[in-house]
C-alpha cells in the first residue's frame, strides 16, 4: 500500500505523463520515467525484505491486568532486510518493535511490551510485519498466524490494615492446617509460587536447586476457608471486575498468611477452586451468570455457611461502588461486614 510520500510520487508522475503527451516533451518523458522508476524501486525494496521471512513467537502462559506482559518474536529470513516493524498483540494491547535488520544467519529479537487493560483470556496474534522499503514510499506487510492464547489475572492489591485484621480470624481460623508458621512444624519443601512469603524461603535448598523453594508446614485437618463470589447477573461488567479483583487480594492476602482457603462461585451449581493459580485462572475469565447472592448463598453446603461473600453493595446501607466482604449469614439481614473501597485507581482504603 503506498504511504502519503508514495501516493504523491504516484499522483506526481501520472500528471507529468499526461503533460508530456500533450506537449510532446522528452524532457518530461524522461522526468516521468525517473518518478516511475522511482515508485518501482520503493515498491521492491518493501517487498523483497517480505519474501522468505519467517517468524516465531514466545508468550508468557500468564499475565496481570494493568503490567508489562513482554512477548518476544524472532525474525528470520533468507534475504537481508532492514528496518523491519514488528507489530503482535491482541485487540486492544497490540504493540510495536523496530527491527533494524535481519538476513541469513542473522536472526534478531523484537521484544514487545503490552499492557492488557482488563482481565480474560486472550488469543495472541497474528505477528504482522511491515517493510517500508528503501525510500519509504510503500508500506508493504506479511502476517504470520500462530494458535496461542494468555490468561490475565485480575489485579491485586494490598488490604488497609483494618480490614486486614478483621479478615485474618475468618481466613486462618478455619485453616485446613496444611500450614502453620511453627519452625518446629516443618515437614517439607515445594517450589515457590507467587504469594508466597520471603520468610519461608528455604535457602539451602533454592542454593541446589537454582530455584525458589518455601517450606512446607504441618498441623491438624480441619475445613478450609472459603471466599464467595458475587457473580449477580445482573450487576455491570464495572461492578463484577471490582469484586473479583477484591477477591484475588482476599486470596493473596490467604497465600500469604499460609491459610487453605477455597473460592467459591456459581456456575449452575457450585464450582469450587483451591490453590493460588487455579483460583486466579478461574477469575481471570470468570462472567456475571448467577442469581442474586442472597439465593445462591441459601443454597450452600451447611460447612460452608461462614463462607466470606465478596460482592459490590450487597446491602441496602452500602453506598453504591463499596466493595463490602460480608459474613455470608449476614447478607439478608443486619450487616456484620468489614467494608472497603476499591477506588476506579486502583488503590484501595478502608470505608
């Protein structure tokens, strides 16, 4: 496709030819054979980098709304080109790389940055790459399709420590006790995963291993917390985001402490997911489709009833936008909730 320098040396030598013809000027001739000639080596030089190019893609599994997720693409050709665009993404976080050059037995590298504005699951591609030639008159571009897919977790972000202090008797009170902070309770090690607390790191073990491993603690059985999600089908997709993003750092705030909780949601039925990446993968593409949670909480299981509710003003008294964590026996009636707000900036702060 020409750009707007191509369009004009286009436009520019269709005048000039029509002018020699009506003038009968060699002058003029050969002015339009120089503009022609000119648009023909653009249009060459753009494509020829095209030919024999081939791309391959790498993409995190992962990624959180609102950070830096980087996809990395390498170039290679079998004839040289330079100045080559990368461009690769999803609709509505595509970004762009400048590849200086590339030719035989010299692959490069573009890594691209994209910021994905909202939680899901998004399918990557195609890698689109453009070549505007020697003298930048054309714009000439190939896509490559390759089948990949990234989840984005919904953001966390640290509780006030009011809130804090009125969660931890609900989270760690009703721990499994697959965990405690006792040293003399340690029974193992596993491999780190995001959540987990510095302090539990095992040093002489990461040393061998050349990766991040935690201890692993013991005490009694006992049934795991549970956290709620308001999944109202009649509330906006504004509402719904601010809930689960409530609760991922309800559930980051358990990892944490160490506490077993499990999240809970209603899918025509409960759906119940324990562990850090499980849960976030189920909230990252988690959609409004249950009933009122009034309804969906009379119908949990009797071990469950003093499950915690994450919803946006389930109350009559809540001003609307207020993220309220409610005790699920107190949802119909009286509030006996720890409420805060989860501000459109991200930040959040005690009600």
């Amino acid at each position: 496709m020409p750009t707007r320098e191509g369009a004009a040396v286009l436009a520019l030598a269709g005048a000039v030819f029509l002018l020699a013809t009506n003038l009968l000027s060699g002058l003029l001739f050969v002015l339009d054979a120089l503009l022609v000639s000119c648009a023909l080596v653009g249009f060459a030089t753009a494509a020829w980098p095209l030919r024999g190019l081939a791309a391959r893609r790498r993409v995190p599994g992962r990624g959180v709304e609102g950070e830096p997720l980087a996809i990395a693409v390498e170039l290679s050709a079998r004839r040289a080109g330079r100045f080559l665009v990368v461009e690769d993404g999803w609709p509505g976080a595509r970004a762009r790389a400048l590849v200086p050059h590339v030719g035989p037995g010299a692959p490069a590298v573009a890594t691209l940055t994209v910021v994905p504005s909202r939680r899901g699951r998004y399918a990557v591609g195609p890698v689109e790459v453009a070549c505007r030639g020697m003298l930048g008159l054309f714009t000439l571009r190939r896509r490559f399709s390759a089948a990949e897919a990234v989840v984005v977790w919904p953001a966390t972000r640290p509780l006030p420590g009011a809130v804090v202090e009125s969660l931890l008797p609900a989270l760690e009170g009703r721990a499994s006790g697959r965990r405690t902070r006792q040293a003399e309770d340690v029974y193992g090690v596993r491999d780190y995963q995001p959540g987990d607390q510095f302090a539990r790191i095992h040093w002489r073990s990461t040393a061998r291993r050349g990766a991040l491993v935690v201890r692993e603690y013991e005490q009694p059985e006992g049934p795991a917390a549970a956290i709620v999600l308001d999944l109202d089908r009649t509330q906006t997709p504004a509402r719904l985001d601010a809930a689960v993003r409530a609760a991922a750092s309800i559930l980051r705030l358990a990892v944490q402490r160490g506490a077993d909780v499990v999240l809970l949601g209603w899918e025509d039925g409960w759906v119940a997911h324990r562990g850090w990446e499980a849960a976030m993968d189920w909230l990252a593409g988690v959609r409004a489709a249950a009933p009122r949670l009034p309804e969906v909480l009379a119908a949990l299981p009797s071990d469950r009833r003093a499950a915690l509710a994450v919803a946006a003003a389930v109350h009559r008294d809540l001003p609307a936008g207020v993220l309220a964590v409610v005790p699920a026996e107190d949802v119909a009636g009286e509030p006996g909730f720890t409420g805060f707000v989860y501000a459109a900036d991200g930040t959040v702060q005690a009600w």
